[in-house]
C-alpha cells in the first residue's frame, strides 16, 4: 500500500535524521510526528469531501438519467398505442374502399 509506505518512509527518515548536533531532540519530533498527522488529516479530509461532493454529483445525474428514461419510456408507449391505433384505421379504411369497390363491381357486372 502506498500510502502506508509514504508514511513509513516519511517515519524513518525522520527518526534518522541528524540534528548538528547529533538526534533530533524528543520534543521536535514530536512536534514533526503532529504536523505529518495534521497534514495526513487534512488531505483525508480534503479527499473525503471531494468523494462526497463526486458521489453527490454522480447520484443527482443518475436519478435525472432515471427520471429522462422513465419519460422517454412513457413517450414510447404512447407512440407504439398511436401507431397501433392509426393501422387500425388504416386498416378499416382499406376494407371499407375493398368493400365499396366489390359492391360497385357487382353493380357494373
């Protein structure tokens, strides 16, 4: 995990490290150990707020995309039912000019 080896790296390197007159003393790392802290906190902080703002985001475009889904299915349905509806009439049409030419053929015969 990256993240676990910055830290255990940023640890090392501040534990080793040479002050000029030889360790760091007790109270400065202490002090370094609180502002890495306090550094890691604010990212995760910062991260976790982008996170919320980005599922936030995510979740109003997919319940938008749901709702223009739902619509267009509506919208669908109605055109298939429109569509049926005029064969339909198409249809009688068709058999009543096929019914009034047989009869004006029967007449001419």
């Amino acid at each position: 995990n990256t993240g676990t080896d910055v830290v255990k790296s940023n640890m090392q390197s501040l534990l080793t490290k040479k002050h000029s007159g030889g360790m760091l003393q007790y109270s400065e790392i202490c002090q370094s150990l609180i502002r890495q802290v306090d550094s890691t906190k604010q990212a995760t902080k910062f991260l976790l707020k982008q996170l919320l703002l980005e599922s936030h985001k995510s979740g109003r475009n997919n319940l938008m995309a749901s709702r223009t889904h739902e619509a267009l299915q509506a919208e669908n349905t109605q055109l298939k039912q429109l569509n049926s509806s005029q064969r339909l009439q198409y249809e009688q049409t068709i058999t009543t000019l096929q019914n009034k030419l047989k009869a004006r053929e029967a007449t001419i015969a």
